[in-house]
C-alpha cells in the first residue's frame, strides 16, 4: 500500500495522502526494504529491526483477526512500554482495527469504564496489571478467550488468559493492510476532562505521520540517526508521537523503558542507550535535577535536545537542566485532542517561561469572553486549528459540541501572546490541573476524600510545590474537629491512595471549619487558591 508523501523542504511540511492509505502500513513499512536491518526499538530486553518489527506487528495484526475481530471493532491496550506496544498498536491499525491504549495507573473502577465506553472487544495486558482487570472483564462481558496478556518475561501473577507470545508465535508473519482512507478512525485516546467520565478523542489514520511532518520533522528536525527515548510513556499521546510516530516516521532508533520513570530509572536508561532526543514532563526533569543520584555521567553524551509538555515548564528548571545536562529543554503545549504539541520553543530559539511560537501547519487563536481577538500581552481563550485534530468524543455529543468548532478545538487553556508572537500560558479555564503532566479532576479528589466517615466535605484545588509544579492540596472539614492532626492527614491520603490512582492524591491537607461557598452553595475553589 503506497504511503503518505512528506515534502520537508515546504514550510510547512507538506504531506499528501493517497486513498486507500494505512497509517499502521506506512509506519512499518515506509522504510523497507531500505532499513530492513536497521533497529527500530529497544526494550529492557529485546532489539527489533524495522523488519522485525514489522513481522511482529503483522503476527499481532493477524492474532488479533484470528480471535474473531472484525475492521472497525475497539481493542484495548493497557500495556507497559515494551516492543508489543509498537506491534500491537500497530498492527491493530494495519488489520483495520481501531485500539485504545489507556493509562496503566489507573483504577479497576477506572477501566471497567473505559473497556465498557469503548466497547473493545479484545483487551491485551501487560501481565503486571492484569489484576487490575477482574471486574472490568466482567463489566463489559468480555469472553476470556479475548483477552491475551503481554509482557509476560516480566513476571506477573497467575491468569485465565491466553499469552500473546502464543498467539504472535502462532499467527502468521504477513498481514495485508485493510483498505482504510486517510479519513477512517485508526485510534482513539481517553482524556479526562473536569466533570464527569473521561472522554474517547477519535482519531485518524492521516494523523501520526502529520504530527510526525509538522512537529518531529517541521520544528525538531528529526532524522535517521537520532535515538529517541521518551520517559512519557506510550499510552500518553505526548509519547505515543514522541517514540512511536515520530522514530518510525523518519527511520530513527526508539528506546523504551517499562518501569515507573523515577530520576534513577531514566538516568540509568540514558546512560545505558545514550539517546540524541529525550522527552519528559516537567515534574520528571525537576525530580531529576533534585535527586543526587541523577547526575549525568556521560548520560548526555550524545544528547542534542530535550523536550517537555504536559505542563508549563518553569523557567529555572530548563536553566538548570541546560548547565547540568548541556541541551535547553524545549517546551510545547499539545494536546490529546490534537495528538501533539502545536506550539512550542525550537532549537536556537528558546524562551523559557513561553510555550514558544506556533508550529507552521497550526493556525492559533486567543479570543476575549466575547470571542473577539485580544491585543499583545492580553490574556485570552486559546484556540486552535490544525490537520490533527480529533474528530470527536465517543458517545459525548454535548462535550463534543463544546470543544470542536467546526476547524477549530477549544483548548481550555487561557494564554498571553507577545509582540514577538510568543505564548505563555496563564491558567485553565476549568479546575483541571496537570499532576506530572497527567490529568486531575479536583472533583474527582474531593468525592474520594467526602467518601471517608470523617469528612464532612473537601476542596481541593491546584497548589504549586517548591518548584512551581501543581499538585493537589485539599481543605477538609472534619465532622469531629477535634480530629485534625497529622494522623488524620495520613489517614486521609491513604485512604485517597486506594480509591484513586495514587498520583491524584492531595499532597497537602489543611483543616477548615468551613469552605467558602457561593449563595447557592457551591464551592469557591478560586478563593481557596493560592493559600
Ligand atoms: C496542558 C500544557 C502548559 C494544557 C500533550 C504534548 O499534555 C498533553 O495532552 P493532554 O490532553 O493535556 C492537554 C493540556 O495540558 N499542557 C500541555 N502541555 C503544556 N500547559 N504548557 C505546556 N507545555 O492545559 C493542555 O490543554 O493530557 C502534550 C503532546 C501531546 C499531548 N497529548
């Protein structure tokens, strides 16, 4: 099947696709036979060349077919950072099917909803985290024959489940592409959003070799001999461009890491493979240059940038980072609904504290409460327009409505922009905050902390650490106010630990004899900021 064509000597890169075109296709085999022997990833354990890979993701294509799937049927991922990632993902897309990789820190309330939102018909798993699954298997009648389980050299417990090892060993090692358009959904990816459940963003099969034209090719310039190693892991769509897309798009060496990324675990991984091109959020570079044993050794060696979203990046710690590592950190905002970053900073040209400039093929908007344009420096609604936006949330017509104007997307966040024309980012138009550049609802926080007998009711709101990153913090009426203490604050978070995923627990707690409400009782979280 013939691939998408990018002309990188256009600004913006301009990429033409043909129909029928496969986006699981091109990306494993746009550069065969050429790199056949070339390695695409390294895992803990294992490298696979662009062949190999290919092979694989047709084994897994076909596993998939071979369980009774059928094109357009939802598969859910809920895998770790090893080469089944890549292969599944995308062997998925080649065989028609549509997956749906989802975080890995979640809650077995968490994907008994997602496995039954989009209703998948399959699931693969990580074997680590399929003790998380029991009740969403039966939530959304999954047949255990439908269910394989991946990774399984890494240890995991006892399982009903069949092992993808044997079924990519029994499947066979060609797949032929489904006839898919450039205008068919290829992937969805959940985002959560500051009420209510969260949200499938469809995506299309012309979309990750775009995100891959305009920002790895447009504003990093990524080419053949870069390694890549994203500390975000591949579930995340910041990472999923970072180490899947954009490697495979311009015939680069990809590195991932399957444990928890902790400064130790990234050091050693760097200095391990090397890489020219690492990507991490924020929270993540300043643990790193907080922590002893993160110091370089020859870690940067080969290092020629680094790149940061999620969240704003505060200035000191890319200060810090360039004098300790030698590379700026180039920051972008992105998002899940527009697959990746659409404005960012650029090598030779960093601003920290701004999110830079527009990446070329993204057209951007801040606009007053009355929707008319805001003048330099005025604080305004930032909106944008681009060829990789998502075409809608899954089953949410009315959130749909509210984020996707025609061309243009919503962001929810609220920007400045300079006479230079760079943005800064200034705050959510919502309560959401970015925990590790990973969603919170305060809703979500203050419902898990009103659930614990002692409480009367909770607030929780974003507070900056010594860093200037945002974590959760609540205020808690006691019902017993004599009960405050720090026995009760730990009781509280670890009482928050086991009914959310543990990131979203209140770093702070601070006792209140009451929350400030509005005349119809609701809570002023704004007023709570900032204390
Ligand atoms: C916030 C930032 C300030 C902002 C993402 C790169 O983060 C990603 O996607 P999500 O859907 O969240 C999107 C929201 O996160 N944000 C992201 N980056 C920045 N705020 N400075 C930044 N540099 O509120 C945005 O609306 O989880 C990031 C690539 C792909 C992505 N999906």
């Amino acid at each position: 099947m013939a691939h998408a064509h990018i002309d990188p000597t256009t600004s913006p890169p301009k990429v033409e696709f043909p129909t029928p075109y496969n986006a699981g296709a091109d990306l494993l085999e746009r550069h065969l036979p050429a790199l056949a022997d070339k390695i695409a990833y390294r895992d803990d354990r294992v490298a696979l060349s662009y062949a190999g890979l290919r092979e694989r993701a047709d084994r897994a294509g076909n596993a998939l077919l071979a369980l009774g799937l059928r094109p357009e049927e939802r598969v859910l991922l809920m895998m770790l950072d090893t080469v089944d990632f890549p292969a599944v993902f995308l062997g998925a897309i080649k065989a028609g099917l549509v997956p749906v990789p989802v975080n890995t820190l979640l809650t077995p309330a968490d994907y008994a909803y997602l496995l039954t939102d989009s209703r998948a018909r399959a699931l693969i798993v990580s074997d680590h985290l399929v003790s998380l699954t029991g009740q969403a298997i039966v939530a959304a009648n999954l047949p255990a024959s439908r269910v394989l389980v991946a990774d399984t050299s890494l240890g995991g417990p006892v399982h009903p489940y069949g092992l993808l090892a044997d079924h990519l060993a029994a499947a066979s090692p060609q797949l032929s592409a489904a006839r898919t358009s450039p205008d068919d959904v290829a992937f969805w990816l959940y985002s959560s959003g500051s009420t209510g459940a969260p949200k499938g963003a469809l995506h299309l099969h012309s979309h990750l070799v775009q995100t891959a034209a305009l920002y790895a090719q447009g504003v990093l310039g990524m080419r053949p001999d870069d390694v890549v190693f994203s500390a975000a892991k591949l579930f995340f769509a910041y990472g999923l461009g970072n180490a899947l897309t954009f490697p495979l798009a311009v015939g680069a060496t990809a590195i991932l890491m399957a444990e928890r990324p902790t400064p130790a675990a990234v050091v050693r991984t760097l200095r391990t493979h090397v890489p020219t091109i690492f990507c991490g959020v924020p929270t993540l570079y300043a643990s790193m240059l907080a922590s002893e044993t993160a110091a370089p050794d020859g870690a940067s060696r080969n290092l020629r940038m680094s790149i940061s979203a999620g969240e704003a990046l505060p200035r000191h710690v890319g200060e810090r980072w360039r004098a300790r590592m030698g590379t700026d950190i180039l920051d972008g905002i992105g998002s899940t609904e527009m697959l990746h970053i659409f404005i960012s900073n650029r090598p030779g040209d960093v601003r920290y504290g701004t999110s830079g400039r527009p990446v070329p093929g993204y057209d951007l908007d801040l606009r007053d409460d009355g929707g008319g344009p805001v003048g330099d420096d005025e604080e305004g609604a930032l909106w944008v327009r681009g060829p990789t936006a998502c075409v809608a949330y899954w089953n949410q017509r009315a959130k749909s409505l509210a984020t996707f104007h025609g061309a243009w997307t919503r962001t929810g966040d609220r920007y400045t922009r300079d006479a230079d024309g760079y943005y800064t980012y200034s705050g959510r138009a919502d309560d959401m905050m970015k925990v590790g550049g990973i969603w919170v609802s305060p809703f979500e926080v203050e419902s898990a902390l009103a659930a614990h007998p002692a409480v009367l009711e909770a607030a929780v709101v974003a507070h900056g650490d010594i860093d200037g990153l945002v974590k959760p913090k609540a205020f808690v009426v006691l019902r017993e106010p004599t009960r405050a203490g720090v026995a009760m604050i730990n009781e509280l978070q670890a009482f928050v630990k086991q009914r959310l995923a543990p990131f979203k627990y209140p770093r702070w707690i601070e006792f209140a004899t009451e929350l400030p409400k509005t005349a119809t009782g609701k809570i002023q979280r704004y007023r709570l900021r900032g204390i």
